[in-house]
C-alpha cells in the first residue's frame, strides 16, 4: 500500500487520469483507509474546479504593453 507521501506525489497523476492501472489501484486502496488523504483528494478536486471556472485573463498585446512601459519610463525620466 502506498504511504502518505506517495500518494501526494501522485495525486495530480491520480486526478489527471494519468496512472497506471495498477497505480490507480493502490492510490484506491491507501485512499480507502486513509481520511487524511480523502480530504486532501477532495481539496484538491475542489481547487482544480475552481480554477476551471475562472475567466480567462485579458491579454493585452505584449510588444504594445513593452512599448508603453518603455515610453512611460524615457518620459519620467526627462527633464
């Protein structure tokens, strides 16, 4: 059975679908008897959800942004 820390050191792998069969088997098992674990999992889950659901970020153009910033500065920067 996996220890705590291995389990850790997987779940994204776990929640990802990215395990093994037998891998998926045995975080089941340790998840099985281990409270700690399954409320670990379920904030883990509850985080991957949250993030899901936020919006998307406005990305501005980049090269625009460094050519304000540039502008912004050489003009502070005048007598």
């Amino acid at each position: 059975m996996l220890s705590c820390k291995e389990l850790v050191a997987r779940s994204s792998d776990y929640l990802d679908g990215q395990l093994t069969f037998a891998g998926y088997l045995q975080a089941r098992q340790h998840l099985l008897f281990c409270k700690n674990c399954r409320r670990f999992i379920k904030q883990m889950r509850l985080a991957q959800a949250t993030i899901k659901a936020m919006p998307e970020p406005v990305v501005d153009d980049t090269d625009e942004l460094v050519q304000r910033m540039t502008e912004a500065h050489r003009n502070r920067n005048r007598p």
